[in-house]
C-alpha cells in the first residue's frame, strides 16, 4: 500500500517505487532507544505540522516499531515522514497518512475494524496498539506471507487475517464498526458499506489512480450513509481478486 497528501514534496515517495529490492532481512535490527526517541519526535511533528489529536493514535504510533516493518536500508529514515518500498512492488505510507486515516476513524477500545490491505502490517499494527479487534485482508500472496511472519516475530495478534479479495469483505464475521482502506478504489465498494454496523464509519480513498480524495463515510441508517471529504491522495489502486 502506499498513502501519502499531494504535496510539492512528494518525489522521494514516488522515486522509491522503481526500486528493486533484495530479499528482506531484518534479524540485525532491533528497537533501540535511539529509535524510541526518533518515534517521539515523529509523535511530536505528528502534533504540531500535521494536527494529529487524538492520544490513542499518538500513542500507537509511538508504540510501534516503524523500523521493523521496512528494509535495514532505510532504517535511518524510518522515522520520517517518507514512504519507503516494500514486497510486491507496493509501498509502507507515510507515517502522516497512517495517523490520518487512524484518527478518522475514531477507533474505540474493543471495536471490530475490517482493514483492506494489510501490506506489510504497520498499518495493523497501529490499529492493534489502538485496541482495536482488527480483520485484515491481503490481496498480494507476498504480502500476506510477509506480514503473517512479522507478526508472529512482534507477538502482534490480529483477530483474523486473510488472504482474499478485499472487494468482497469478509462478511463473515461481519458487521463491522469501522472499516479502513488502504488502497485507492475507482467506485465506492458497495459490498463494504454492507458490512459497517450502522453508526459505523468507513475511511477510503476514492478516484482515479492519479490521484484520490479521502472520505469517510457513517452508516446513518441501513439506507443512509453520511459522507464527509478530507483531501487529495495518491494510493496505490484497489484490484479484484488476489495475486499470487
């Protein structure tokens, strides 16, 4: 996944997409005090240039090892506000757009999330630390791999995860409280908002592959749905079916 807000100075995230990458190796690296005090500076531009208020999604993402869920080669970088390339020629976002799109959803203590597009697992990661009871869907078999082992390696226990078509949700264990998607989708998914409880939100990115605006959307009613915009975005795009 990648998500980042157009801006003039976004070229060093469009440039580390023409990567290739070597296989992963993150045995060498640990979570170091150094890295610790780079996540409260991080927490601190978080709160001051961007406006991140809400306590819990600053405390996840001081919580969680940005570091850990990217290549050594980058690792110095980890804690700025830069996107770096991952498997499956996909991307880690910006830590402003994660925090962005986890204080837009208004994730409470024991709520069911349904995220589509696990990527690497930073994202859940974020909204495990947030308390959150997290779903996630991976379309990319790499990906899905991938995460699943670091996972396992950071003691981090999503409730379920799944290698699928995040089109089609995971209805079974539907409805959901809220709903985060990682990826920029054409149309709004119907079969999504079919699985938000009703008073839950949904947080996406809408539009064509150049550039997307963020919404969020609440389940008023089973047959009235609020939509509220929040800027322009550039996500990889949402794709049917999975890729192995």
């Amino acid at each position: 996944m990648i998500g980042f807000r157009l801006t003039n100075t976004d070229s060093f995230a469009i440039f580390v997409k023409t990567l290739t990458l070597k296989p992963y190796n993150y045995s060498i690296m640990q979570d170091s005090f150094a890295h610790k005090g780079k996540r409260k500076i991080l927490v601190e531009y978080l709160r001051q240039k961007i406006g991140i208020s809400d306590e819990n999604v600053l405390s996840a993402m001081n919580e969680v090892p940005r570091h850990l869920f990217i290549e050594s080669i980058f690792e110095d970088f980890a804690y700025e506000d830069r996107a770096f390339p991952i498997l499956a020629h996909q991307t880690i976002s910006h830590p402003s757009t994660v925090a962005e799109q986890s204080e837009l959803l208004q994730l409470k203590e024991g709520e069911k999330v349904l995220e589509i597009g696990t990527g690497c697992g930073y994202q859940t990661a974020v909204l495990i630390a947030m308390k959150g009871l997290v779903y996630t869907i991976e379309r990319q078999k790499d990906l899905f791999d991938y995460s699943k082992k670091k996972f396992k390696e950071l003691h981090l226990y999503p409730k379920f995860q799944s290698f699928g078509d995040g089109f089609a949700g995971l209805p079974t264990f539907a409805p959901f409280d809220k709903i985060i998607v990682t990826c920029g989708a054409a149309v709004l998914p119907t079969e999504l908002l079919k699985q938000l409880k009703v008073g839950g939100k949904m947080v996406i990115p809408l539009g064509p592959t150049d550039e997307q605006v963020l919404y969020r959307f609440t389940k008023i009613s089973p047959t009235e749905i609020e939509k509220e915009e929040f800027g322009a975005y550039k996500f990889v795009p949402m794709l049917n079916s999975t890729n192995q």
